[in-house]
C-alpha cells in the first residue's frame, strides 16, 4: 500500500441524501466536532472521538471491528478492545441523529449525511471546483472557491485525537492543505498579487522551512515585486538549509527558476496570458455592405454577438435571436456589426438583410418602406406587396417561414421603428445598432460597445498609417490614440490624416490634438468628423436634456455621482436621475455604475463646446462649478466632523451656500470620501482657475485623509502645489498658508522631511500674516513629527508643544491629542519612556472621550510604541492589533502598513521571529507612512527577524538595499544598518 500523500478520496455518490438529510454536521478539519442544528453534541473521550472520525473518513464505506481495533491502538490493542469499541459505538449512537451510526456484517458506518455535512466532503468539492474554473480560464472563481476550502481548516486537522489512523490522516490532509495552498498562492502570483503573497509565503516558507515548491513561490513573488537579490537570497538560504539537513541539492525547478532570475528572463515578468479560443469560421451574407480590410480588436464581443446569432439555428424550435448593439456615434457600432454579421454566414444560409434606419438623423426611415424593400429582396413581386405596415410586417414573416435569414437593422432610432422589422421566426436572428440602449425591446441580448483598448487603438492607428511610421514613434502615436480617446471613429480619421500627409510625422499629429480646445476640429478627413457624429446625436436631445449635457460636460473628475450631478444642474436628485438616464440611453452619457455617469473624453469636448456656444446666461457655466465646488466643501466637512468629532479645522473653512450630504455613520462617510477622491482633487483643481480659490484649499485640506490613505497621493500631493504656486501667484497669504499646510501631510507622508518642514515653517510665517489661527495649529504638530523622524528630538519637544499650546488656544481637543502623541514619541526617543506611556495615555483619553475612532487608532499606536519600548509587550502588542484594526476599517492602506511595521517590532522584541516576518512583510506589501526611509525600517526589522529563522541571505539582501536608502538621506539608522552587516561580511 502506498504510505505517500494523497489528495482525499472523494466522497462516494451513496454518501449523500440530498431529498432528505439528517441534520447532523461533522468537522475533521480540526477538533472532531458534531452538531445537531447549531447544537454542539457531546461526542466524549478522545478514543470515541477517534472512533467517530474513523468512520467519517471511510465516508459512507463499513468499517470492521478489527479495522477499527487497528485504526484506535495498532499492532498493541488492549484485552478488551472489541468491547471498548462497542461501548463508544453505543455511546455515540445515543448522541447521534437516528439513522446515522449504522451497525453492519459486524462493523459500522455513518450513513444519510445531508449536503456538506462534513467539513471535508465541503472542502473536497470546493477544490474540485476550483480545478474545474482553473482549467475553464476563470482564475478569480477558482482562488474564491480554494480560499473557501482553506477556510474550513480550524487548527491541526483531528486536533487531539489518538491512534496510529488518526496520525496517518494528520498527515495527509495537513498535505493536501498544503498542496491547496501552493495552488491558491499560484493563481495569485498568475493574477499579478505578488506583492500581496510575499507576506503569506515569508511565513510558510518559516513554518515549512524544506518545502521547495513554496520556496519557489516566494522567489518568483519576491522578483515580481522587484526585490531581485532577495529573490536570489532565497535559493541561496534553500540550498545552504537542504544540504544541511537533508544532504541534498535544490531540485531543478529552483535551480532553473534562479538563473532564470540572473537572466532577467522577459517571462518571469507578468502572467502568462490565457489562450485564445480559436476564431470561428468568416462569413459573409450577401445584403451586407463591404467588412472594412483594417477590423481591429473587439474579439470578446464579435464572440459574444457570434455565439448569440449561432444560437438561432442551433437547435429546432429555436426562437429568433435578436441583439442590440448600442454605443456612442463614432463607437463602431456598424462596422463591428457588419463584420460579425458576415462570420454568420455559413448559420443563416438563405439570406442577409441589411439596412440603414438613420435614426440619428432627422428622417428616420419608415418601417414600411423598409419592409417594402426587405419583401422585394426575397423575391415578393411589387404587386403582392401590401399597402399597410401591419399587412407588409405579417408578409415578411411568412415569407421568412422556414428560412434561415439573418437581418442587419442598422442605425436605429429607437424599439418601436425595429420591432416590425424583425424576422419573428426561429431559425432567423436580427443584428440591431443604434445609439440608444433597446431596453424595451423584449427578448433583445443587449450589449453596450465601449471604445477600444489602448492596444487596439494602436493597432488599428498602426493598420492605417503603416508599422513603420509608428514603429519610429510610438510614444507620440500612443499619445495620438488618447487624445482621440480611443474612439474607433477618431483614430481613423487621425490616422487617415497621417496617412495622406507623408511629410508629417506622428509627434505633428500629436502635437496638433494635443489641444483640447482645436481637438475636435483636427478630428476630420473628408466627409468624416467626430464632431458632426455628436452633433446629430446632441440635435435630437429635448431642451432639459441639452442643459443637463452642456453642464455636466463641464466638470473636470472622472466621472460624476449622482447627488454631485444634482448640485451642477440646481435639481432634485429624482429630477437629475431622469435627465441622466436619458442621456445614458442616448449614448452621448455613460453610466459607470449604479448612481455614478461619465463622458467619453471627446464627447466631454464637444458639451463643453457647447455649453460655450449655447448656455445662456453664460454666467451659469461659472455658477454650476460653484455649486459643485461647495456641493463637496460641505460634505468633506460633514465626514471630517464625523470623523474627528470636537476638531476645530471645520469651523476655519469658507462657508458654502449649496448644501453637503448628510450621513448616518462614520463607514458611510468615508466611503463617500474614498468614492469620490478622485472627482473630488479634480474640483479643487478647476476651481483654484475659476475664482474659488479660498473654497478649493479647504476642501483640499479638509479632505486630507486621501493623501494618508496611499490610494490618492501623489494626486493630493500635485493638487497641493498647483494650488500653494495660483496662491503665491495671487498674493492670496491665507489660501498660501492653508495650501502649504496641506502640502506638508502629503510630503511628509512620502518621506521629503527636509521640503516638509520648509513647507511648515513658511505655512505659519503666511497665516500669521494673515491672522489665520488653523495653519499655527496644524504645520507646527507636522514640524514636530518632521523633527522625530529627523532626530532632532529636541526641535520636536519644541515644536510639539507649541502646537500644543495653539491647539487649546483654539479650544481644539483632537488637535491637543494628536499633539500629545506625537510627543510621546519624542520621549520614546528621548528615553523618557514612564512620560511616554503617560503622554499616550492622556491623547487616548480625550479621543476616547470625543468618540473618535480613526484617531483612537493613531493614538493606540503611540501608547503600542511607548509600551513596547518600555519592554510591556502583551500591552504593546494588544495596543497595535487594535490600532491595525481600525486603519484597515478605515481603509487607512498607509497607517495600517505602519501598524504592522511596529506590531513586527514588538514580536521582534518578544524573540516571536516568525510573526515579526510576517507582519513585516505585510507592511512593505500596503507600504508605510515615512516613505522609503520608512520602508528600509522596515526592511531592517524583516532582515532581522529572517536571520533569527536561519534564512541569513535573505536577511543579507534586506539589510543591504535598507543601508543604500538610508545611505541616500543621511539617515542616523545607516550606522546601524551596517554593524548588522558586519557579521555577514567577516564571514
């Protein structure tokens, strides 16, 4: 009998009575546990639980007494046996559903377990699953369903229980966990979350220090997130340990994937695209106009719209397939139809319709001289044909009768001028484009066509202007490509225009669309013109439609919330849902998700021309932005005064006349913030150029959480100085004052302590000219945390208690509080560590008192350092894993990155080397406030706790990329670094 790791046996097909289970749940994948319901049984000692799980492993299969004798004791069982297995076979029965502990041929089974009933069998499917969405392509599916499947592992499967069987079992099913993992991790790193696997396989490759495949892992997520010579560290670390231990030498992957790393091969690089299905059979029917030779791209929905019009003969009885194709003018809407309609040639072999419904136009065709046409087509003489729709709609569906057709409605304008003209009859399908969303068309497969992707675009500019030319410059052709944002109808003219000019290079052309003010005039050749395509569709919209276009046009975000939308139109939110549904289902608006719309860039262009043009007064363009502008002054407001509850920076900022949302909870309020960061910066932005200068400032500096949560940065951060220079330009001191104390949260959270500070210091000399309060309070406490991380202890007491001072000044409590922690850190510096905890304790306090949450986490951190420090780690550590928790709630990526650096500190200090490379790991995986000095902490801290696991490379490779960026600040922490080092290097 093999003695070797198996994946478990899957469950038999009589295991299981889905019409009617028992009640009853087991678990195996950790202590041996039963249920009734939610009642927990009693399933008594653990030689009757070893018994129990024996039987739930066979799964439904008869168990001998001897069998069980052997699986309990082994070769030495006691006198009585038998009769002790018995006596627990008896006991449980008693404990047991009826029906399930079945005596049978002198043995037993457990039998007619309901669905899932045991935690294995649940797991067994899932992996099964799994496999089957891996093979399908559906990776996301199939890493869902293993996580699922990990899940149910609660410890050390049969946790406790004894015998010979029971530790055979450990053994097997902790190695299909393990080969459940290795597969999981796999599709991460296939999926591009290398950074996030890091931290997970640092752990296991600590817990399972001989197991290659997870080594392998590790070295190929550790490359993929551009640690290479930790990378290579690794294989050393392997090698060195396996002939150790073992005697041996790596296996030949990780010695293939190792040079494989010094060669840089192009593909370790990013994951292995999926194969493409292969490209079904060309058609062409006989009615539709010419497939343009340059078809590009598109193939998820040419494939899509294929599989749907194929569907029509398929099978007899088959009802008639009908799709909608509706898109922006300009899209390729026709041409992606016209194409997909010829591949369905050999499906529809008695004809091909074709017709253009100028429904953009201003004379739509009628559907009866359309039927007219169609009837003649398929051979009806002119004197058969009918006068009325009705009659000529009901001829041409009997003329199709038995007929395989394919009809090509082009260009529609809207449900009620196709339904007549569709073929009614199965075997038949109808191909319908237009530009508004057929949703009252019944039956209809609907499909919305976006613009192309950024290799398409390419491709299709490269088809037409020659591979040479752009080969020669491909930065400006991409540049070409988004400035006709990607739209098939703009890239062919551009293109075209190249074309024909062979003087021109692609950096003229780009050059030329560069302009967003000439773009859409540039966009024509010949009888094409992106902006003719608009204006049918803009000439069509009723008068509130056409403002609500002009105007929302105007805004600068990404897109645009519902509510955001209400306040640039001055409507009730009921009313602006009308309008903008409206507008989505004319295509010249799109809907990005449920409550939130967006223009297409050219698009945005062309309302805006518009609203220069025709918005009457003009006035009402500047007053639609304030409104937005104070739309999201008031409502950043409202989730900082939620969030810090008693902080008086709300009661410093401009007023507002347009209202703000109101919310009900601290969650709802910040992922408001976090959902609009993006269309926020963007406001701010555009109205520092519109005379609102004071508003953006403060909205930008209330809203400043999006600079410490990682995910808006570098976005705060280049707003911050777009708006400090348009201050200093206007000689506006307040808004200069208030701009560069913003400015300081985002430097200092990107490591630049040095342009921080200055940024600082020349805050608090403008607000004190300007008599302003709020940056006296802000930019010193900002200073002080600078001087901390500078080691300027002394500078920060300073400054620190200063800001101290101001903050009461202004009755500020949050302000005093973040103050007095920050303070507490310069005493953990200063070796004044009894002060430190004190002063900790004190800024907890207030915020406790006030209700505060995200600042209880950053306070909790101080006192976990301060205690830490002190050498109270239980405290310490029970401070920080409350701290982690609520960042992560708060979606704080940055200071939760830091809580795991300091929460790997403490296990550091608390010899637990194994957490402290996890946690490490997980910090540089979200990143940490402070930068990349701040990360080569961290690297020091991994490093360490990496040479206390015996991987000393590994450690090596931390603590030399850690020396070069502490080397490039002039870091005190470099002369440690380097005594780190020294060991290494001696030996």
């Amino acid at each position: 009998m093999d003695d070797g790791p198996r994946v478990p046996e899957q469950r038999r097909p009589g295991s299981v009575n889905a019409t009617d289970p028992v009640a009853a749940r087991f678990s195996v994948l950790g202590p041996v546990r039963a249920w009734h319901g939610e009642e927990a049984l009693n399933t008594g000692s653990p030689q009757q639980r070893a018994l129990l799980a024996a039987l739930l492993l066979r799964e439904g299969r008869t168990a001998t007494a001897a069998e069980l004798i052997d699986a309990l004791w082994g070769t030495e069982p006691p006198s009585q046996a038998l009769a002790a297995v018995r006596t627990y076979a008896s006991r449980l029965r008693k404990v047991l559903d009826p029906g399930v502990l079945v005596s049978e041929s002198g043995g037993y089974a457990v039998r007619g377990l309901g669905e899932d009933a045991l935690d294995l069998a649940a797991a067994q499917e899932l992996a099964a699953g799994a496999e089957k969405a891996r093979g399908a392509g559906d990776l996301t599916h199939a890493r869902e369903l293993l996580n699922r499947a990990l899940g149910l592992w609660d410890g050390e499967a049969l946790a406790g229980i004894p015998g010979p069987y029971a530790d055979a079992q450990r053994v097997r099913l902790e190695e299909w966990r393990l080969q459940l993992l290795e597969s999981r991790l796999d599709m991460d790193l296939e999926q591009g979350c290398h950074a996030e696997a890091v931290s997970e396989l640092t752990a296991l490759t600590a817990a399972q220090p001989l197991r290659e495949r997870l080594r392998e892992l590790l070295m190929l997520a550790l490359y993929r997130s551009g640690r290479q010579a930790e990378a290579l560290a690794v294989y050393a670390d392997t090698r060195r340990l396996l002939a150790e231990e073992l005697g041996v030498d790596p296996r030949p992957g990780l010695s293939e994937l190792q040079q494989r790393i010094l060669q840089a091969d192009p593909a370790l690089a990013a994951p292995a695209a999926p194969v493409a299905e292969p490209a079904r059979v060309p058609v062409r029917p006989a009615q539709l106009p010419a497939s343009v030779p340059d078809f590009t791209g598109r193939s998820a929905v040419v494939d899509e719209l294929s599989e749907v019009l194929a569907s029509a003969s398929e099978a007899e009885g088959r009802v008639m397939a009908v799709s909608a194709l509706a898109g922006i003018g300009g899209v390729g809407k026709t041409t992606l139809a016209v194409h997909v309609a010829h591949r369905a040639r050999t499906a529809f072999p008695d004809g091909q319709l074709y017709v253009d419904l100028q429904g953009a136009g201003h004379r739509p065709a009628e559907p009866e001289t359309v039927l007219g046409s169609f009837l003649r087509a398929l051979g009806t003489a002119d004197s058969a044909i009918p006068d009325s729709l009705e009659e000529r709609a009901a001829l041409y569906r009997s003329v199709l009768d038995g007929r395989r057709v394919l009809v090509l409605l082009d260009n529609a304008k809207d449900a009620a001028q196709v339904r007549p003209l569709l073929p009614g009859m199965e075997g038949c399908a109808a191909l319908v484009t237009s530009r508004v969303r057929m949703v009252d068309l019944a039956g209809a497969h609907l499909v919305d066509l976006d613009v192309m992707s950024p290799d398409e675009a390419l491709a299709l500019f490269t088809k037409i202007v020659g591979e040479e030319r752009v080969a020669a410059e491909r930065e400006a052709a991409l540049d070409v490509v988004a400035a006709c944002g990607f739209l098939p109808l703009a890239i062919r003219i551009a293109a075209s225009r190249l074309a024909a000019r062979r003087t021109w290079t692609v950096s003229v052309l780009a050059a030329k669309l560069a302009d967003e003010r000439r773009r859409l005039d540039e966009l024509q050749a010949g009888d094409l013109a992106v902006k003719a395509t608009f204006e049918l569709g803009y000439g069509q919209l009723e008068p509130a439609q056409a403002r609500a276009f002009r105007l929302l046009g105007l805004a600068d975000g990404p897109d645009m919330s519902l509510a955001a939308a209400a306040a640039v139109l001055d409507l009730p939110p009921e009313d602006t849902e009308d309008l903008l549904e409206s507008l989505v289902d004319t295509s010249l608006l799109e809907s990005a998700a449920p409550g939130r719309y967006r223009f297409h860039d050219l698009v945005r262009l062309y309302a805006r021309s518009c609203a220069e043009r025709d918005e009457q007064p003009p006035s009402e363009r500047g007053a639609a932005l304030s409104r937005l502008l104070d739309f999201y002054l008031a409502t950043a407001a409202g989730v900082y005064a939620i969030e810090r509850p008693g902080d008086r920076l709300v009661d410093h900022l401009e007023g507002t006349e347009y209202p703000g949302l109101a919310f009900t909870g601290p969650k709802a309020a910040v992922d408001w913030l976090y959902a609009e960061g993006d269309c926020l910066l963007a406001c701010v932005r555009q109205g520092a150029g519109h005379g609102m200068l004071r508003r953006a400032v403060d909205l930008l500096w209330v809203a400043k959480d999006l600079t410490e949560s990682g995910a808006n940065s570098h976005q705060y951060e280049s707003t911050a100085i777009a708006l400090r220079d348009t201050a200093e330009e206007a000689g506006d001191r307040r808004a200069e004052g208030r701009a560069r104390t913003a400015l300081t949260n985002a430097l200092l959270v990107s490591d630049r302590f040095a342009q921080a500070d200055e940024e600082a210091r020349l805050a608090i000399l403008c607000a004190q000219e300007a008599g302003d309060l709020a940056p006296c309070c802000w930019a010193p406490n900002d200073r002080g945390i600078i001087a901390l991380y500078q080691g300027r202890n002394d500078d920060g007491e300073r400054h620190l208690q200063e800001a101290i001072a101001n903050y009461r000044a202004d009755g500020n409590l949050p302000g005093e509080a973040s103050a007095l922690c920050n303070l507490s850190r310069i005493h953990v510096k200063l070796g004044r560590l009894t002060s430190a905890v004190e002063l900790a304790r004190r800024g907890l306090a207030i915020y406790d008192q006030l209700g505060l949450t995200l600042r209880v986490a950053n306070a909790r951190l101080a006192l976990g350092i301060a205690l830490s420090a002190a050498g109270r780690r239980p405290e310490a550590l029970e401070q920080l894993h409350e701290a982690l928790r609520l960042f992560q709630e708060n979606r704080q990526r940055l200071w939760e990155g830091t809580a795991n650096f300091r929460i790997s500190e403490a296990h550091l200090g608390a010899g637990q080397a194994a957490q402290a490379a996890r946690h490490a790991e997980q910090a540089l995986a979200l990143q940490v406030i402070g930068g990349d000095w701040m990360r080569a902490n961290v690297l020091t801290v991994l490093g360490q706790a990496l040479d206390r696991l015996g991987q000393t490379d590994r450690a090596r490779a931390c603590w030399s990329e850690a020396l070069s960026v502490h080397e490039k600040f002039g870091a005190a922490e470099a002369e440690q670094v380097r005594a780190l080092l020294r060991p290494a290097t001696a030996a």
